[in-house]
C-alpha cells in the first residue's frame, strides 16, 4: 500500500474516533444548553458563585464591627454585681469581684460590695468613664481605615474572581470558534475542491495523486474540526464548574457573534483596588503610631457606684462612692519608646507598600496595553492578508479546473486561508480578554 494512502486512512480512523468519542456527545450534549452566556451573564454568575468573595464580605463585617467596639470606650460602662460571704471578715475584698465591664484593667471593681469594710450580703452598680484617653480616638481612626482596606481588598478578590471568569469564557469563545472556522473551511472550501478533483480523476483528466492529496487535506480539517469540538466541550464544562452552573448545559457565542461592544458592561475608573487597599493599610498604621505616642500623654479615669450591704465595720455606712483618677506614665523600662518605633518602622514599611503597588499597578498597564497594541495591528493587517488569501484561493481554483494551474496552488491558498482566519480567532479573544482584564484591573466592574 502506498505511503499515502496508508497515512489516509490513519487518519480517517483517527478522526472518525475522535468524533465518536467527543463530537457525538458534545452535539447531544449541546442540544441541552442553556442559551450562550454573554459576558455580563459570566461574570455576574462568577461574583454570586464564589467562596472567596463570600469569605472576603465577611472579613468586611468583622471589620465594621471592630470600629464599633473601639468607639465602646467613649461611653460609661454599668456592671451589676453582689457578694456573700461568712467567716472571717472582709473575706469578700478576698473574692477579686469585678463587673463584666470592657474596661477592667483600668481597674474599675465591685466597688462598695467588693470592700473589706462591708457586711455581706451586699450589691450594687459600678459605673466607669475613660474621661480622657488619647489612644482611644487613634484607635478607632485606624479601625476605620481597616475596614476601608478590607473593602478594598474584597475588590481584589472580585478582580481576581472576574478575571479567572474572563480567562475561561474567552478560552471557550476562542475554541468554539476555531471548531466552526475548521467546520466551514470543510464544508464551503475543501469538500468543493475534492469533488471537482474526483469528477476530473474520474474522466482521466488530472492524476490519481490529486485525488488522494486534497483527500487528505479533507480529512485533515475534519480532525481538527473533531478536535476543537472536544476542546470547546471541556472548556464550557469547566466555565460551568467555575459559575456554579451545570458543566453538561453550558454554552458560549462564537467570535463572529461578538464585538466590541460587548465590554460596555464594565464600568471604567482610573484607580486600582491594590492601590486603595496599600494607602488605607498605611492611615491605618499611621492612626496606630499615633495611638502609640498617646501612651506618653495622661489618662484620666472616672468611677461611681451605688448600692447596698449588711452594715459596715470600722466606718460609717454609705450607699454611695465616687472618684476620679489620673495615670502619668513616668519610667516603663523604655517600652512605650520602643513600641512607638517599632509602630514608625510599620508606618514607613506601608508607605512604601503603595510605592510598589503603584508600580505593580503601572508596569500590569503597560504589559495589557503592549498586548492590545500587538492584537490591533495584527488584525489589521491579517484583515487584509485574507483578503488577498481568498483571492488567491479563487484564482488558483479556476486556473486548475481550466487546466492551467496545479493542485498545489490550491492546496496552498487553502493552507493560507486556514492559517490566517485560525490567527484572526485567536487574536481577537486574546484582544478582548486583554482589554476586559485591564479594565477590571483599574476598578472596573459589572454594570448594574
């Protein structure tokens, strides 16, 4: 058996394999699909779907609540305590009994009812006030700005859940639409061309070779047609995983039903989420350096408590007591210097964070806009390379049925018309996946 036909037939069975295995299934399996996802559909599927953007809205909770529990220390607290005991007197000074107040390590206790003096039973209400502590509204500027930073690091997560949405819609795109371009080069291109061949070799016109060359170029676009399918199959099946939708009913368009007005369901700004989130980081730590140096400054604490008891000993009995206190921090074995450099060496360390995010934001800008540039011109020069191509095609077709050119030249006008419409495919998936990925990049999002 000739070389050539040997190879053929491989090549018949190889496809007809591949078409048993993924073609057939996949056409049953497309008579199911959904209607095809359009990129809004995508991405708003991809936000809804994702764990990480669930956990990240969460952590913005946690962060809101902080800011609530700092602004705690601008108000009094109220404990209600009481104590019994027998024995040995004043025993109930013995029990340590404080109120479940925020605060107690500014010392507030059960006052009245906690003091050796008291006859138990006894109880009462314990009431403190932070009137002046220059840490608390620091701290509570750098829990706003936390909470800030944790919104903008949701909008990371949601840039990373929308480009990982992007990549896998444009695969999909990109492979469904070289399984149609292969199907219609078979169909309008070659299988024409073959039954002209076979017509002539019939009649003794042109050389058996003919016939079996432009056969193998037929069954060589049906195997990459047979491919594609499969690849476009496991590439919606895995969109579908991504969404959280059913990976045997998800479909896409092709490329020769989009444009590029499909990105208009993103909206555009000029800031980035990395960017937003390194500047709140460093309000923060500079809100937390200033929290730091107010360890310097006084602290003035006021408490009131009011009750009853058994009796007193040694002194009177009062059902009241009152006091203001002042802490001056004098010597602490130099640890409120340390710690307020080691909180200045934190807040020039975030500073430079937004430097290098900046960077990172800048140099991704670049990198997007080198690849949108290089697509552009390529399309338009393959734009008019397959005019040319299909001119060729025409020319060298008619030459051949009038006896005037070979094969070949068919053959090869063919191979140009395959190579450019594949490269027009792929570049205009990687094209819109480049711009719709910049675009989310700089705090883009999904239109409302």
């Amino acid at each position: 058996m000739r070389p050539c036909v040997f190879r053929s037939l491989v090549r018949t069975l190889l496809a007809a394999c591949l078409s048993a295995m993924f073609l057939i299934p996949s056409l049953s399996f497309g008579a199911q699909f959904l209607k095809p996802l359009d990129l809004k559909a995508v991405l708003v599927l991809a936000e809804d779907y994702s764990p990480d953007l669930k956990v990240a809205r969460q952590r913005e909770i946690e962060a809101e609540k902080n800011i609530h529990i700092q602004q705690a220390y601008l108000y009094p607290t109220l404990d209600a305590g009481g104590v019994a005991t027998t024995g040995f007197p004043g025993f109930n000074n013995q029990m340590q009994i404080s109120g479940p107040g925020y605060n107690n390590d500014l010392g507030a206790s059960g006052m009245m009812y906690a003091s050796p003096f008291s006859q138990t039973p006894a109880g009462g209400l314990t009431s403190q006030l932070d009137v002046l502590d220059l840490k608390i509204p620091y701290r509570i500027r750098q829990a706003r700005a936390l909470y800030r930073a944790e919104k903008a690091r949701t909008e990371i997560i949601r840039y990373q859940v929308d480009w990982s949405a992007l990549k896998y819609y444009f695969s999909s795109v990109r492979d469904s639409g070289i399984h149609k371009l292969w199907a219609q080069i078979d169909k309008t291109q070659i299988l024409p061309v073959y039954r002209k061949v076979v017509y002539f070799v019939n009649r003794g016109q042109h050389n058996m070779a003919d016939e079996l060359l432009i056969r193998d170029q037929l069954e060589e676009a049906e195997l990459e047609a047979a491919s594609y399918q499969a690849l476009y199959g496991q590439a919606a099946q895995k969109l579908g995983v991504y969404i959280g939708l059913d990976p045997e009913k998800v479909s896409v368009f092709s490329p020769d039903q989009l444009n590029d007005d499909m990105l208009s369901v993103l909206t555009s700004t000029s800031v980035s989420a990395y960017i937003t989130q390194a500047e709140f980081h460093s309000q923060s730590a500079h809100a937390f350096l200033l929290s730091r140096k107010a360890e310097n400054y006084p602290r003035i604490t006021a408490k009131a408590g009011a009750g009853s008891a058994a009796g007193s000993r040694v002194v009177g009995i009062q059902d009241y007591a009152a006091g203001v206190g002042i802490s001056v921090p004098i010597f602490e074995g130099f640890g409120i210097t340390s710690r307020i450099e080691q909180a200045r060496a934190r807040a020039k360390e975030k500073d430079e964070a937004v430097k290098s995010l900046r960077l990172f934001v800048a140099v991704a800008n670049k990198t997007y806009d080198e690849r949108i540039a290089f697509d552009q011109a390529e399309l338009l020069f393959l734009d008019r390379e397959l005019k040319t191509d299909f001119d060729a095609y025409k020319v060298s077709l008619h030459r051949y049925v009038t006896y005037v050119g070979p094969l070949v030249d068919v053959r090869e006008a063919i191979r140009d018309l395959e190579r450019v419409e594949t490269q027009i495919v792929v570049d205009k998936t990687d094209l819109w996946l480049a711009q719709s990925s910049k675009i989310i990049l700089n705090g883009g999002a999904v239109r409302q």
